[in-house]
C-alpha cells in the first residue's frame, strides 16, 4: 500500500475555545437516526473528517471499515479510541467497535472485497503557489481502482476531500476508470459529497448538517449516497460534480469573509468607542437583509443612493481614524469590476448598435444617482456605441433635484436616445441589454430575431429559450 497521509494530523479547537484542565466536553445533542437499509462501509483516511465520519456512519448502523497509512491510527480505531480530539467521539467509537460495527484495517483489497461504498477522506494541502495538492487523493484513487479491478460485483466511490471544480470530472474518474478497467454506469459508480463538519462540533454538525450536497452524472449513484444518510433530517441537493466541488469553497471562503468583516467593524468600534459587540447583535437580528439569502445572488453592479455614498463614507471614516480596512475598502472597487465586466461583453460582441432595457438601479423606481447602468450606458456612448434606452419607470419630464442633476450631468442628451416602447427599442439592435428586472421585459423573448444577442445583468429567466443568442453576466 503506497503512503497516503489523511486529511489531518492536526487537533485544534474552534477559534476562542478556551477549556480548563479536566473540564468535561460538551455532551452531543444532535438526535441520532437509525438507517433502515445499512451499508457497508470503507473510509480511507482517518483524520479529522475520517475518524468523525466513520464513527458516525457506523453509529446510524452501518458497518465501516477505516483504513489509514497511520498504524497508530488504525490502531486507535481498532481500539475504540479517537485519534482526534472531537467531544461525543471516544464514548461513540468505543459503543461501536465493542458491538462489532467498526474497526480499522491496512489491506485496500480486503476494504474493497468487503464493503460496497468507499468514502474518500484524504487530505489536499496547499501548495506553496496556492494551489491544492491532490497527489495524495489521486493516490488513493488508483489503490481503490485497481482493487475493484479484481472485485466480483459493483462499487460506488464517493470522494469527501475538498478539490477545485473539475477535479472529479477531469482528474479523478479517468484515474478510477483507468486502474479498475470500468466505466462509470457499468460495474463503477462515482459521487462527489463535500463535508460541512467545523472542528469541536463536528458529531454533532454531522446528525444536524446545514444541508447534504451530493454532485454525479448518476441519478443511481446519487440515491446510493442520499441513502447513507437516511434519516438524518437536512436538505439534499443533487448537482453537477462541478457544482458540488464549488460550494465548499464558496460556503468557507464565505465564512472567512463573515470573520474579517465582523473584525474590520469592530477594529472601527473599537476607534470610535462603541461596543462592537452589542452592534453585531443588532446587526445579525436583522434576518430579511443582512442574515439571509437576500442581495448575495449573482448579478450586475449595486447602486443607488445608499450603498455606494455609505461605502465610501465608512472607508473614508477607517482612514480618518488610522484603521485598516482592506475588505471595506476594496468593496467599491470590486462592485467597479462589475461594470468592466458588462463592457468587457459587449465589446467581445462585435457589434455597434445596443438597446438597454432598464436602467434604473432597480426596478419600479425612478431613481439614477450612481445607478450602474447609468454608468454603463455613459462608458459605451462614449466609446462610440449607438445606444437605444427604454424604461417605463423613468419619465424625464418628473426627474427633480439630485435625481435629475445627476442624469443630466451624466447623459447631457439621454432625452434623444429614450425610446417610447420596448418593441421600438429593440427593432433596429444587436445587442440587448436588460438591465433590471422589470417583469415586462419577460415578453422580450417574442420580439427577438436570430440575430440578436441578449446581455443580461439582472437573471431575467432562470431557463431562458434563446439558447446561444443569451449571456447572463456571471453565470
């Protein structure tokens, strides 16, 4: 068996944990489900994720089998004792090996001949570069196909390690396929099932998880692994491989971003002497705009009369009062990306004539000051472009004060480039742009011709029928 490390050797606590010496653990109070229908399980890797999957699979009543190039490892499992420090696990391994429903070996062919489901838990360091290092995973990969290469009957490998989008399709299934002379759907079965577990709650994050997240190109396989977790009550996504690699690298690197956004608020506090903390509870009791899926959908620039003037008013605050405030100060300038990112598109069109379709900075209002679209439509006229703009919320003639100094300031001749009607605004374009979600420009669709491309910055249609003619800005 060629040395393959697990995805840890390392115990730590979550970040501010502070235990006395002899002071007792936290007891689990995740609910514990029974699966009707138990597996057989194999886990290679018995680090962190390893150990606390193991366990808790077999606690559900499945039977697992850990391997790990570690013998101390192995021989922990063997023994009912957890090689990581996690509350609830030692009393939970020691339950299960006693009654038989786990234990640990070193031999890849004896895991595989014996189980019917492998999970892979192997670790992926960075590099010095930044990248991931999937050696390790890939290694354990081809000891896994060649052993199913000499195994009677089917098997599904489920891989757990976190890896870049693209890993399983282009890296991983090729490996498997290669060594065990299968193909996927024939006698091999592949899935992608990231772990949500933090460290210090991880037994019970795994009973009580956020969500299951399952990625295959086979329906099979994936009601194969939805059923390892029978029981265990949690939203379940079927996705693309693709798409299940992706959201763990969105969900901690959104995590990481909470943290250093909760610090530079509080940095600022600190300066101004409020209490930080009693500003966060407010903060977060705020579940319809700040703790909740509202404004973190993907689409075109923010802009308005709040959110960029209060951006750049706190950052200008930071610097006043010698506080650093990269993330703060940076938000801005990423929101700008947004909008070379719209030219950037156009211009790769190739064509000259552009329709915009709502250019408010949101629809069924009126409002323009630093409205992105606004800014858009600026950048293209002034880089030759023969604009056409229609939005039913705007009527020029009702414009008034900062709303109407800032349009005119901005387009001096807006009034010669807006159109009455949609239809009219379209007819003569190559490129449409919508730039708002105004439920009207849903009837785009039946006034477009072949010839016409659709840039869209506000997700108008989940399941648009324009095929290659419609690009949505980021997705």
């Amino acid at each position: 068996m060629k040395a393959w490390l697990s995805d840890s050797d390392l115990i730590e606590l979550a970040p501010g944990t502070m235990l006395e010496q002899g002071a007792r653990l936290p007891k689990i109070k995740a609910q514990i489900p029974v699966n009707t229908a138990p597996r057989r399980i194999s886990i290679f890797g018995l680090g962190y994720v390893g150990a606390v999957s193991a366990a808790c699979f077999a606690k559900v009543g499945h039977t697992v089998i850990g391997l790990d190039v570690n013998d101390i490892k192995r021989q922990c499992f063997r023994e009912g004792k957890p090689p990581v420090v996690e509350p609830g696990l030692g009393e939970m391994m020691q339950e299960l090996v006693q009654i038989g429903r786990l234990t640990a070996v070193d031999d890849v062919q004896q895991a595989i001949d014996d189980t019917d489901v492998s999970l892979i838990c192997v670790g992926t360091p960075s590099r010095d570069n930044g990248s991931i290092n999937i050696d390790i995973v890939c290694g354990v990969v081809a000891e896994i196909g060649r052993a199913i290469r000499n195994k009677k009957g089917s098997h599904l490998v489920v891989v757990r390690s976190t890896m870049i989008p693209g890993t399983m399709r282009n890296t991983i299934i090729p490996i498997l396929e290669r060594e065990s002379g299968r193909r996927c759907g024939e006698g091999l079965s592949v899935a992608y099932n990231p772990e949500f577990l933090r460290e210090s709650t991880a037994v019970s994050d795994f009973f009580s998880p956020p969500k299951t997240v399952i990625g295959t190109d086979e329906p099979a396989a994936g009601d194969q692994v939805a059923g390892l977790y029978e029981g265990i009550v949690a939203p379940v996504f079927t996705v693309a491989f693709e798409t299940s690699e992706m959201i763990k690298y969105a969900d901690n690197t959104w995590h990481a971003l909470k943290v250093c956004f909760g610090n530079e608020i509080g940095n600022i506090c600190q300066a101004l002497n409020i209490d930080s903390h009693e500003l966060m509870d407010v903060f977060c009791s705020d579940t319809k705009l700040n703790i909740s899926p509202t404004y973190l959908k993907p689409g075109f620039a923010f802009g308005g009369s709040c959110l960029p003037k209060d951006s750049r008013a706190l950052t200008y605050l930071a610097r006043q009062l010698d506080v650093e405030a990269p993330i703060l100060s940076n938000i801005l300038p990423s929101n700008r990306i947004q909008i070379e990112r719209a030219i950037s598109k156009v211009i790769g069109f190739g064509h000259r004539n552009i329709a915009v379709l709502g250019f408010s900075f949101k629809p069924g209002t009126d409002d323009l000051r630093e409205s992105p679209q606004v800014e858009l439509i600026e950048r293209l006229i002034g880089k030759g472009y023969n604009l056409k703009l229609y939005d039913a919320s705007v009527n020029l003639s009702a414009l008034t004060g900062v709303n109407r100094r800032h349009i005119e300031q901005a387009i001096p001749h807006i009034g010669s480039i807006m159109m009455s009607s949609m239809r009219e605004t379209v007819e003569s374009a190559e490129v449409i742009i919508i730039g708002n979600a105004s439920p009207e420009f849903r009837n785009i669709e039946a006034l477009i011709r072949e010839d016409q491309i659709v840039l869209d910055l506000a997700r108008l249609w989940d399941t648009p029928k324009l095929g290659a003619r419609y690009v949505g800005i980021n997705w």
